[in-house]
C-alpha cells in the first residue's frame, strides 16, 4: 500500500528527534519535542485548489520544515506519516 495524496497535499515522514542537546545533555522520551522537520514522501498533483491555481513547489526526497501543529497523522503499515497542505510547508532545507 502506499498514499497518494490529492490537490495540494504532501505526505511527509517525520525526521528523528534529537536525543541530546547541543550541550551534550541526553534527554528521556517524554522531553524530546517532536521534531517539525520531514522529509516529503509524495506530492498531489496541484492544479486548481479552492478556486486558485496551485504549483507545486517540493519534490520527492525534499527535507521541509512544516507548521508545528499542521497535518492529519497518519499510521500505515507501522509506519507514520503526516499529510499536510503545501501552504503548512514553511521552508525546504538544502544542503
């Protein structure tokens, strides 16, 4: 199975969470935030999207950082995803 997302959606999968900081200090489970970089999985055709013409701008293998709080969580076949509108999408990370 795979997901394919329609209009302008991206289907990301979460990158790690840091376990130690920049300091050196490990942290448990329950402290380490959840991580708002992904790398992009599938894109959605674009098109036309609530009236406007959409491009899209990210490709597959794309490392994004997205809005902390946008998206649909989804699970399939053990594994996580996020689907979220290209406009969630705040910057590509090149390099």
């Amino acid at each position: 199975m795979k997901l394919v997302p329609l209009g302008d959606r991206v289907v990301l999968k979460q990158l790690e969470a840091e376990e130690t900081t920049k300091s050196g200090i490990v942290l448990p489970g329950n402290a380490q935030e959840k991580p708002q970089q992904a790398e992009v999985i599938a894109v959605g055709p674009g098109g036309v999207v609530d009236g406007n013409e959409v491009k899209m701008e990210v490709a597959i293998g794309d490392k994004v950082i997205y809005s902390k709080y946008a998206g649909t969580n989804v699970k399939l076949e053990d594994e996580e995803y996020i689907i979220v509108r290209q406009n969630d999408i705040v910057a590509k990370v090149e390099g």
